[in-house]
C-alpha cells in the first residue's frame, strides 16, 4: 500500500538511521542455490515453469537484471507487489491459475514455506515443500515426481 521510498522512510525512521534502501540490501544477501538453477534448466525442458513470489516493488525485476534467478523462459510471472496479494492468501493462487490456465491440479508448486505449500494444497494444487538447507536432497525429490508425471503422461 506504500511506495518503496515511503518504505524505506519508516524503516529508516524505525532503526534511528538518516536512509535505507531496502531493495539494495536485499538484492546483497540473495543467494541463489545453484544447484537449483541448473536443475530449473532440465525442468525448462519437460515442463512449464513459473514464479509465483513474495516480493517487494521492483525487487523482482532487479534480481532478474542482476541474473540472481534462473535463466529460464518463465511461462508465467505472478509477482505479489503487481498483483496486491502474497502467498499464503488464497487470492495469489487463484490469480496463479488465471493466469497459467491451467486446473489446479495440473500445478506443482515447490516452496520453501510450509505454510504456502499447505494454502495451495488445500487448494488442490500439487505441491512439494523445498528444504533450501539440504537443496541437494530436495531437487531429488521433485525430479523423482516430475519423472513420475512424465511416465504417466507417456503411458496416457
């Protein structure tokens, strides 16, 4: 509801310092699992992706300038400080399946939230909770399921 130099005003405000810039901080402490990266990349070639964020104005084209994403074709873009709701409102993902045009069912979201796999879920999405402290095991486990939906779209 607030401008992002509104933001960074009460912040300032809040922290008794004279200015903060709050995308700048945040773009200097991403830090992309790269392992993550690359394996979006295989994804890229069985399936369609998209993002679906939790993300302040401007912060998610600032990441994509500074390659901090993956370097993937993004079949949809559902960015929460465009769309006026954040995960876990049911809103966002209800504007997700406007926007992809699919069911429900035929999205898996993988997220590192407990509580925004649990909302989709209950939504009928498919849905796998990404432990970003162990993404080796994590990627894994959604390679096995996305291979497991490939076998059964081929058997169908």
């Amino acid at each position: 509801d607030i401008t992002m130099d509104e933001f960074n005003n009460h912040l300032a405000t809040a922290l008794g310092t004279d200015n903060v810039d709050w995308t700048e901080y945040y773009l200097q402490e991403v830090d992309p699992i790269e392992e993550m990266q690359e394996f979006l990349k295989w994804v890229e070639e069985h399936y369609y992706v998209g993002l679906l964020t939790n993300i302040m104005p401007g912060s998610l084209d600032a990441m994509m300038e500074r390659g901090l994403l993956p370097e993937v074709h993004y079949s949809a873009l559902i960015d929460s400080s465009e769309v006026g709701s954040i995960k876990p409102e049911e809103e966002i993902y209800h504007i997700a399946v406007e926007k992809t045009n699919c069911r429900p069912d035929e999205i898996l979201l993988v997220d590192d939230s407990r509580s925004n796999v649990m909302a989709a879920e209950k939504l009928g999405w498919k849905v796998l909770w990404f432990d970003d402290f162990h993404p080796s095991e994590s990627i894994a486990r959604i390679k096995r399921v996305l291979e497991f939906e490939e076998e059964d779209k081929e058997q169908a």
